[in-house]
C-alpha cells in the first residue's frame, strides 16, 4: 500500500472503510492515535458554543460597545 493510501485510509472512513480486509490489516497504527470524545466533552470543547456579543463582553478584560 503506498504512503498517500495509508494516510487517506488515517483520514478518510469511508475511503478506510471501502479497503478489503487484508488492506486494513497491512495499514499501520495512525501515529497520531485514535481519540473519540463523548458529546459532553465535545460540547465543552473550543469552538464548540455559539458565543453571544454579551458573553463575549463577559469573557473579555473590556468590552467596547458602538
């Protein structure tokens, strides 16, 4: 299996998903590992809230108002 189908099988499943068997048994462990976080950890994740100008302003040493 070649370097660009290993690394698109450690980013793509689907692409992981459509190899047969024996190819995913020749794929290498993905350096990177395998993480899964629960829906509570993902909801406290950055990026994960909507922040409202108000929260902002609360989160922030000042806040400037126009």
């Amino acid at each position: 299996m070649s370097r660009p189908d290993i690394i698109r099988a450690w980013k793509d499943e689907d692409y992981a998903n459509s190899l047969t068997d024996a190819e995913r048994a020749m794929l290498p462990q993905n350096p990177a590992g395998f993480v899964e976080l629960a829906d509570e950890d993902m909801a406290q994740a950055a990026g994960g809230t909507i922040l409202t100008l108000g929260l902002i302003c609360s989160l922030a040493l000042s806040c400037i108002t126009f």
